[in-house]
C-alpha cells in the first residue's frame, strides 16, 4: 500500500515538472509572439522605396556630384585669377611706388627751379622770354609758309628776330610790284597774323591770357622791312626798296584789313615800313649769292622791352585791360 502511494508521489513529481517546463515553453513562446507582434506594428510599407525614386535619387545624387566637382574645378580656375591678379596687383603697386618717387624728384626740381627764379632778376628773365616768344612767332610762320609754299625761300634771321624773304622771291629784279603767284604768300603771311597779334598787342582787338602768353610780353613793332645789293644808284635802291615794302604792306592790310588795328603800348599800330636800300647786306655784295641774299624783305619783330622790374605789371596790367591807361607819349614807368 506504501509502495503504491510512493509511486504515486513520483509520478506526481515528475508530472509537475513537465507542467512546469512547459508552461515555461509557452511563457517563452508567448514573449516571442510578443515581441514579433511588437515589430510587426513599427513595420510600415511607407519604409520602403520604389525602385524607379530609387534610381531617381540614385541619378539625382549623379548629378549633384557632377555639379560638385563642376564648381570645384571653377573654384580653381578662380582661386587661379585671384593669384594672378593679385601678383599683377603686386607689380602694379610696385609700379606706382616707382612712379610716386619719379613725382617727388619732379616736385624737388620744380621747386628748386621756383627758388632759383625767385633770386633771378624779374626783368632778365622777362627779356629772355620776350625773346624766345618772339623766335617762336617766327619758326611757327616760316614752318608753315614751307608746307604752303614748299619753294619759297624763306629763313630766319641770324638773330632770330626777322622773316627773310628773298627779294627775287616776291617781286621781279629792279620791280616794286609783287608777281602775281607770289601775291597769295603775303596774304597768307597777314592771315596768320591775324591770328597771333591778339595774344602779343594792345588795342580793341586784344585777347590775352596765361595760356598763350604766359610772359605777359608786348610786341613794340612788327616791321616790314625792304632791302637791295649794292648794285646801282644808292638812292634808287633807297626808293625800290621802300616802295617793295609799302607794296607788301598794301597787299597784307588788304587782305588783312585789322592788322592796322594792332597796337603797342604807346596806342601806335604795330604794323609799320621801312627801307634800307643796300645799307644793310647780311650777305657780301661781291658775289651773286650774296647778292641775291641782300636782295630780301624781311618781316621784323621788335619786342617792348621794359628798363625797369616795375614795369612789368604795369604790362599784364594793360594786357589785361587791352590798353596801356597812361597818355600816347607817356613813358611806361
């Protein structure tokens, strides 16, 4: 009877242990479910992507790198002209620094200039630029006749202070009368007058200022001047000679009719003759050349030339006003 509830017991143990492994089972599988329901919940079909956007992105991201080295090699190229200028910029500065110190020297030397003009005497320096004016109004008359008249002998004067003509030139041998192809260079000689007198006279017709006649200098006479050799009666030269130049006056204030309204500083037309006959050659007379070269008219100018520094503004002055305010015969001073 013992033995039959011993057996008993047993089989009760080892039923109990069986219920309990698999209750442990189920309770396992239970968790497994558990957490497989879990995953399935956060599951969702809007995790996926379509094969076709894939390969869209797929191109997209392509491109985009395409584009990236794109603007990496632009970077470059930029980066590239951003040295180069810079070196340009470089040399430039270099440059400037050069020519700033060229600017300095120049600034010295006009100064050093300045200085030196101050200590010169005013009235010098006012003759030596009545002086280059007037060679000046010359060279510019005799380059232009040349390119108008290419022939015509025409120089300056040792001196640098007269046109020369060559008398042969403009009017036949032993005549006062101009030839008739010679006419037109007076003419044009009074015309380019016309236009250089306002800058260097007086009068109604005045038109100074610094940027033509920054001297402030006054031509006193501008003389048409006759001339003959030696050959023949002295005094018939005489009258040749100032009958050449009244002729040349006549043919230039016709054609230029306000030459005679030109003035100096005594309120005298600047525009005036003479004749000299043989009594000035610059040439010798014992041979042909030297006669042909006596045998001129020559165009003379005759700068104002102040005795005093003083006088100086009292030039600008009437230059300024057209007129000189003292009386025809009163002195400058």
């Amino acid at each position: 009877m013992r033995g039959g509830v011993r057996k008993s017991n047993h089989e009760e143990e080892e039923e109990s242990v069986f219920v309990s492994m698999t209750d442990m089972t189920v309770s396992f599988l239970f968790i497994v479910i558990l957490l497989l329901a879990f995953f399935a919940s956060q599951y969702s079909d809007t995790d996926t992507v379509p094969r076709k956007e894939l390969e869209a992105e797929r191109q997209l991201r392509t491109v985009a790198e395409e584009m990236v080295v794109k603007l990496q090699e632009q970077i470059g190229i930029k980066d590239a002209r951003i040295r180069e200028l810079e070196m340009l910029l470089e040399t430039q500065q270099a440059q400037n620094r050069e020519q700033a110190k060229d600017i300095d020297r120049l600034k010295r030397e006009i100064e050093e200039l300045r200085r030196k003009l101050e200590v010169a005497d005013p009235l010098e320096a006012y003759l030596a630029s009545a002086a280059q004016v007037r060679k000046q109004i010359l060279e510019r008359l005799r380059d232009q006749l040349k390119i108008d008249f290419p022939d015509l002998k025409v120089e300056l004067s040792e001196q640098s202070d007269a046109l020369r003509f060559q008398g042969d030139g403009l009017f036949d041998t032993g005549s006062s009368q101009l030839r008739a192809d010679r006419k037109q260079i007076v003419t044009s000689v009074a015309t380019r007058l016309g236009n250089i007198l306002p800058c260097y006279t007086l009068g109604k017709l005045t038109q100074w200022d610094l940027a033509c006649n920054s001297g402030g200098v006054v031509i006193e006479a501008l003389q048409i001047e006759g001339h003959t050799d030696s050959t023949g009666n002295a005094n018939s030269n005489l009258t040749l000679s100032t009958n050449r130049a009244n002729t040349t006056f006549i043919a230039m204030t016709d054609s230029e009719p306000r030459l005679i309204d030109f003035q100096n500083l005594r309120k005298q037309p600047v525009l005036s003759v003479s004749g000299y006959g043989q009594m000035r050659p610059v040439a010798d007379n014992s041979t042909k050349d030297g006669r042909d070269t006596n045998r001129r008219v020559d165009l003379r100018i005759i700068m104002f030339t102040p005795s005093r520094s003083e006088e100086i503004s009292k030039i600008r002055t009437a230059l300024q006003n057209g007129q000189y305010e003292g009386g025809p015969n009163e002195p400058l001073r």
